[in-house]
C-alpha cells in the first residue's frame, strides 16, 4: 500500500479520497464479501439482488492469489487481515466468498470480532442433505478435498469429492474468455461419468452456465442460496448509501475488466 488516507485505526485505503468518500468508506453500513480473486462476486451478485437495499463491499485478494496454497496460519492471517479492514470500512457483517477460507479459518476467526462473520456452505453437506443416496459428487480446489476428508469419514461417507488441479487458476486468468476445451481437459476425467456435480468452489459459481453449454446432459449446483438466507437473516442495519465499494489489491486494470465482465456494467475500483 503507498500513501493515501489515514482512517482513525491508522490503515491507508488508496490514493486520495475526496471528503465526500469519508462517509461512504468509513461511516456507511455495508456487507463486507472478500476472497482471493474474482471468485465471489456471484455471491455478491446474488447477494445485492437479494438484498438490494443494502450496501456492499467487495474486496478482492488478487495478490494473495491462490488461497488454496497457503498454509492454515497463513490463510488465517489473511483472513483476520481482510476482515478487519473491510470492519473499519463499515461492514456490519463479512462474507467470507471463498471455500478454502471458510473451512481453515471460521470456527477461529469468529471468535476475534464482534460482528458476525459468515462463510460458504460446504459442498459436501449440499450433495449430502440434496442428493443422499443418488449419484452426486463435489467438484472442489485441492485444498477443500483434504480438509474435507475428516469430514466425510465422520458425516458424509455417501458424498464424492474429486479435486480439479488448475481450474481455479485457470478461471482466475482467463475469466471471461475461457476455452471449453482447456476446461475439458481439466475436467473430463473428473466427472464424464458424473449426473450431478456440485461446484465447491466459488471460483466454479463463475462458469456454472458455461459448464452446462459443454454438459447439458449434467446437472451442476452453485450452493448459494444458504449463505444468501444467512446473510439476509443477520443484516437487520440500515445504509445510508446503496453505492458499492469495489477494492483490490492486485492489478487495477485487470479486477476492473473481469469485474465489469461479469457484471455488465460500470464499475469504479480502487486500489489497496
């Protein structure tokens, strides 16, 4: 982070903020969404439509890319680092958008802050709770199959969990121009044979409709619509401004085009 404006908690937030953007960045109520990427913001999406009279804050991690490579206390440090800003920016409540993040951090993390911090639901309980008995696999980062495999030995013994190495990476680069054949290559051996795939990575939510182009004869689950409930639940605040707040710590330019892609839109983004 360079020289930019000093908040009460002695953090820098960009370059140069106007008087005006003082109330929007640090007096605002807002939902708080980060993960290591671009990965997010189809709950974020889902999220504002959802919930439209509410403020939001997006943050992504893009220099810390990929959260699947980090050790346990590092992604934790990561984790208790973006909260804590996305806090002092005015966020009521913090998303934590990024399965990785949330199975190595929540149990810990919510017991250091005071607002309520939520994370996604696990793709191995969704295949469990929707489809117990039926042929179903998670489709998840690397990561999330070994700090699952505890799980599954404990809960969801009926529940597939297959790992797709470089579909994270490969998103996170070329998102929106994706080859269908780079992603069969990735995923082919995965879950050719496989009805019905839950994607357990957010990273996955991005090319849900892609992947039902090149499958049509599958049936892929993006879970959201818990974290959604959740969110709606425990937002009771009320913001001043329904303006979002786009912020990165990678390339500018880059979060810019990916984000404006998805989004259709216009998109203002700073930088941290």
């Amino acid at each position: 982070m360079g020289k930019g404006f000093w908040n009460a908690g002695g953090r820098i937030y960009g370059d140069k903020f106007a008087s005006s953007d003082y109330y929007l960045y640090f007096r605002n109520k807002m939902i708080g969404i980060f993960d290591s990427g671009i990965g997010g913001l189809s709950l974020y999406k889902k999220a504002k439509e959802e919930i439209p009279d509410k403020g939001f804050i997006y943050l992504s991690d893009s220099a810390n890319f990929p959260y699947g490579e980090k050790t346990e206390e590092e992604l934790l440090g990561l984790v208790r680092e973006n909260i804590k800003l996305l806090q002092e920016m005015g966020a009521q409540v913090v998303l934590i958008a990024c399965n990785s993040a949330t199975v190595s951090s929540r149990g810990r993390i919510r017991k250091e802050f005071v607002i309520p911090i939520v994370g996604v639901e696990p793709g191995i309980k969704v295949a469990h709770d929707r489809f117990f008995g039926k042929k179903a696999v998670v489709l998840a980062t690397e990561r999330t199959v070994h700090t699952h495999q505890q799980l599954r030995e404990d809960e969801y013994r009926d529940v597939k969990i297959v790992g797709a190495n470089g579909l994270v990476s490969l998103i996170e680069q070329n998102f929106p121009n994706i080859q269908p054949d780079d992603l069969k290559n990735i995923l082919d051996p995965k879950i050719k044979k496989e009805k019905v795939v839950v994607l357990g990575c957010t990273h996955y939510h991005l090319i849900k409709g892609l992947l039902e182009k090149i499958y049509p004869e599958k049936v892929f689950i993006a879970p959201e619509e818990a974290v959604i409930k959740q969110l709606k639940k425990i937002s009771g605040f009320k913001s001043q401004s329904f303006s979002d707040i786009f912020l990165t710590t990678g390339d500018l330019g880059t979060f810019k085009v990916k984000l404006e892609a998805f989004l259709g839109k216009s998109c203002e983004v700073r930088k941290i």
